[in-house]
C-alpha cells in the first residue's frame, strides 16, 4: 500500500493507493474517529461488482451499513439526484458523526460530497473512486457539486474526504473507454507538473486499453498522478492561484462538454480535445515549441482519445461559452498554456482571434 | 458605529453596529476587496423600505448591482428558492469574486448565504439583517442553509460573510410580533452568558414593543448580544462544542416550529417556549433554582413572548421530533441546561420521563 498525506490547513487525510484495498475499507475508516453510521452510495453498475464486498468491509468492522444507487451517468448529476440523497439521509436518520461513502467515479463521488457538505451543514465523507478519472482527478481535492442545466459543475462546495481509497484491481471492470478518459487526465499531469510521468507513457507501446499497462506502470501513473493532485491542492486549496494549473484542458474542455450536452464526448475526451487546443494556442503565442505539442498529439493520439472537434460544434458557440466558465475573471476568459512539457502558465491575455483561429484549424 | 471583530481561524470579519449604516454600506463593502459584481437579495416588503437606499449606496461606490427579491415567509426556506437564486446568478454572469448581499430576516440571510456558499463552490457574502433576530443571531457566524420538508435547516453549510453591518434604525419598520421574537434570542444570550444583559432588561419597565427601548439600551442590546455571539463562534466554528450552548431553548423550540409547520409559532416564540421548558427541565433536575427560572419566566412575558406550549401540539410529537434534531448525537437528545442566570450546561442525560412530564405542566 502506497499513502500520500493531504495536508490542508484545517484538516489532513490519506489518500491510500491499495491492490485489493476494497476489502480494507472498513479497517482503515476504523481509525478515523467516524460515527458508527455509514450511507454508502453508488450507482447499479459498480454497485453490482463491488457493492457486496465494500458493505461486508465496513461491517466486519463494526459500521451500520445502509446503502443507495444513484442512476448512472452524467445527466443525473442534478440537484434532483441531490434531494433524493438528502431522503435517504433523513430516512436513515443520520447524524452529524455519521459518513456517506462514495463508490463509483466522479458523478458519483462529486453528487455524494456534495451531499455530505450539505446535509447537517457537512458530515464525513470518504471516496472510494473506481474510475481512472477518479482516482487521479475528481476524487482528491475536496471539490463537490452538480451541473446547473446551463453549465458543469456551476454549483458545489469544496469538502474534502477523510479518506481516498484507491484500489486499482477495479479498473479491470470499467469500460476501455473510461479508462481512455482517464489517460487524458494522466497526460495532463505530465504536460503541467511530470515530465518524467509523460516519458514512461511515451515508452509504452500501446495506452488504449488497461490490459496494455504493467502493473509497474500502473502504480506509476496513479502514485505520480495522486501526488501532483495533492501537491497542488495542499498549496492552494481554494483555488485563489495555482491550483487554476489543474484546469489545463478545461477551459476549451468544459464548453465541448457543455455544448454537446454531456453525451457526445465524455470528460476526457473533451480534456483531451482541449489540451490539443491549448497546446496549439501556446505554440501560436510563442510559448512553446512545435515538437512539444507534437509529442503531446501524439501520446494524447496513442490513448485513442480524440484530437479534433465533435463536426457538430459551431465555433463561435465554444467562444460564446467560455464567457460563463466559473473560471471567467472580470469578462477574462483564463488559460492555462504548456511553455514546456511539465511546465504551465496562466494567463488571461488570449485575444478572442487566436482562440477562434485555432478552433478553426481543428 | 460600533465595530465587533470576529476572528475565525481562516478569516475574520467586521460586525459594524451603526445607527444609519445602510447609507454607508458601499462604502464599507468597497475596503473588503470585493469584485464589482453584487447580486442584492431581498424581500418585496424590505426591498420597498430600504432597496433604493441600499443599491444607491452599493452603486455610489462603484459596484454594479442587480437585485432579486425572493418571497417572504419561512415557508419559501426551501431548495426551490436556492434554485431561483442560482438561475439569478446565472442570468447575470456571476463570477466568483462578485457577491451576494442579504438585506432582510433570518430567512433571507440563510438563503442568499447558501446560494453564495453553493454558486461557483462559494461567492462572497456580506449581511444587512433587517429584524432583530438576524441581527442579534442568524446573520452572525456562519450558518446558513434551507429546510427539509421534514426538518428546519437540515440542509445547508458553513459560510462566513465578509462584512455584516446592522442599522439599528430599520427596525423601527419591523412588525411587533418580529421585534419580539428577536427579543427571545437576546434573552437567551442573557442567560447563557451575559447576567448583566439579563438585569439591564429586567430593569426596563416594557419590553414588548421596539418604541419602549431607550437608544442606550437597544444599543446595549444589539452590541453584548453581537459580542456574545461572536465570542462563542470564534471560540466554535463548527459547531464541536461550545457553540452548541447557543443552541439553549432551541431542542425543544425547534421541535415546536415544525410540528405547527412552521406557521402558528415564528422561531423567537419558538425559542422562548424552549427556554421555559429546559429552565423547568433544569429546576427538576436540580440545576437551577425555581427562583432563577421565575425571573426567566417575567422576563420572557414582559417581552409579551408565550409560555406556553400550543395547545394543538400532542407531547409525544415533540419528543418523536427530537430524534430527528440536527443536535442528536448517537441517538441521544442534548439538552442546554441554565445552571445560574448567564451559566449553562450541556447535557444529552435527560431521561423522557423527565421531558415529558415538564411538557405536560406547560
């Protein structure tokens, strides 16, 4: 078992990356000082592999287990989905010591924590993510919430978890596609904070499918990955300065996502065809070299994530949309742009021409 | 002006007491650092009294301000009306440095709070309470939040404001029975924690209407009952201890409040219901004298509060409802208990016999 401690003003938690980890939730959550009560929620799919495994965990040692499955997939990450935790958490009768859990990815995870930061005004919360996107991205950070019809993500909270279970025997179920997803969040890491983390993945012959990772490698990526997430959040939790790193790929990423309603591409997909965006607008400014965008198209292209445009955006829908990101500072639309592989800056002085031209050749 | 200093381990924040303040509050607001985008909450009937001179003011300091005027009543605490607030916010592109301003009651500043806790995972926040409930309470420390169908602020969150200024002058819009409902939580701080507040108050002939309060007094009011509050927050943000004794008179209230549906009693009644009972629950158990308790119980007539329980409450009712009280802890109803006039006590050692027995002599 591999622990990375999150240090955080207030509060610390561990982030513990376990083969086989599932089965030692309840022992770890036991010695958290957490109430005795515990909601467990997932969605029917993850539910249906791990669902009995996890409860079995937390009974063994010493919980009173109640459980809910949210239906799955993006769309349901609403407000409604919120309400009907909040149901259940009345109907159980739980009480400020008690802890929901969070089994499934980030819809999952995000809808859950969210519960949690608002139900009693904030109980404990523990992530138990079972998608590679998850556990290197949305499950560490304490960043929770819904989409608002109109944007991703527009409502939340920020409650961090009392602990992140990372068991990365689970990803032997989850479909290649969210495992590509996923990949685009590694690549980010590399691209903002890892360059060696980017060069084992050059190395690697095939990164499409999870079958094609060594175990070795695998432990690299979610190890490196988890530690930048965590270095990053431990030095600006709120987001007032660097933690804006983190959202390389976003910007343009969000407005893909938004626009296609959540269905067409999914996160990565859109992070990815982001990151192919900000790269370009960075070589377009002068800020980094042609052969380092190129050598991120093309491990971004060996993932099998996409590298241009879904045909069915119009452009100026995209710029139009950037302009109510969360990110937006006084009208600004903000960029996170690559200077060198490992290496990012922010800047908000991208004229609306270049962001319109690069689209264009996309 | 009056200036109490709350110092919270991540922030701080001015409580300005000024006769006359709202003229002043862009002013004050434009030292915070603050973007320029503020969203001005409201009722319709505190909007027609104080909007003008309020938006005036934002706007004679340079911010751009819009204004929402959400139903009154108790009954509007409800997610629906976050909703609104978030669609509001949506409509007029707030970034995440803008801020929601509360001008109104408890009800008011518990919303615009939640929505400013929940919009872009937390906006800023700055509080004009125009009742002396929110003044004295509500708008200090924090909390805010929504009801459940089934339970009064159950879901909601920790969320300081910047700046909370109190004009003692707008009370003098407010309806009797709100005046007097704030009365009961300045009682509550004079038992708690301030005798001389208690005594000052038994001293003054009438108490039942805002025009029988000297200019000294209810400036005596509004600061050592701001003072008391802020002490026991800064001590006690989240709620793990001390701040619980700001809870006296509530278990009970609170239980009252909901089984009328929120209608027959306001919340200061409520409370002072509450407070009868847990001072009759302290004599029984031996706390406190009967003679402490009577002074209570003038104090609170004088204030023109009841003492009484409503007659179409069924005592087994209340004590179901205290099992679903936010206080529960492990199944265990906590009860503040006086044990001298400004001491309390806390205790979740209450046998039913005991609550039931008290509730029937009321």
């Amino acid at each position: 078992m591999h622990t990375i401690r999150l240090n955080l003003p207030q509060q610390a938690y561990d982030i513990a990356i376990a083969p086989g980890g599932i089965a030692k939730l309840g022992e770890l959550m036991s010695h958290l000082h957490l109430g005795k009560q515990v909601l467990l929620v997932s969605n029917p799919t993850v539910f249906q592999h791990y669902g009995e495994n996890v409860i079995a965990s937390l009974e063994n040692a010493g919980f009173d287990v109640n459980s809910y499955n949210l239906p799955d997939g993006e769309q349901y990450k609403t407000l409604a989905s919120i309400e009907k935790l909040y149901n259940i958490a009345l109907e159980n009768h739980l009480e400020r010591a008690a802890t929901m859990v969070a089994l499934g990815g980030g819809v999952i995870g995000d809808m859950t924590g969210f519960a949690a930061a608002t139900w009693l005004r904030g109980i404990n919360f523990v992530q138990v993510p079972t998608t590679l996107l998850s556990m290197v991205d949305a499950a560490i950070g304490g960043k929770t919430g819904v989409n608002h019809p109109q944007g991703k993500n527009l409502i939340g909270a920020f409650h961090q978890p009392k602990l992140v279970l990372i068991d990365p025997q689970v990803l032997q179920t989850l479909p290649e596609r969210e495992f590509r997803a996923g990949m685009a969040e590694v690549i980010k890491y590399g691209v903002i904070r890892d360059a060696e983390l980017f060069a084992m993945m050059e190395q690697c012959d095939r990164l499409d499918q999870f079958q094609y990772l060594s175990k070795n490698l695998l432990q690299e990526i979610l190890v490196r990955s988890c530690q930048a997430k965590a270095d990053v959040v431990s030095k600006d939790e709120k987001e007032a300065g660097l933690r804006a790193i983190l959202n390389y790929g976003h910007t343009i990423g969000h407005a893909v996502e938004s626009l296609t309603g959540y269905r067409i591409v999914n996160h990565g997909e859109a992070v990815a065809i982001g990151m192919v965006a900000a790269g370009q607008l960075a070589v377009n400014l002068g800020l980094w070299e042609q052969a380092a965008q190129d050598r991120q198209l093309a491990l971004i292209q060996k993932t099998g994530l996409p590298t241009q445009l879904p045909t069915e955006i119009e452009i100026n829908a995209i710029v139009d949309a950037l302009q109510t990101d969360k990110k937006v500072k006084a009208g600004k639309v903000r960029f996170i742009l690559p200077t060198k592989i490992g290496v990012v800056t922010i800047t908000d002085q991208v004229p609306s021409e270049q962001i319109h031209q690069v689209l264009q050749q996309m």
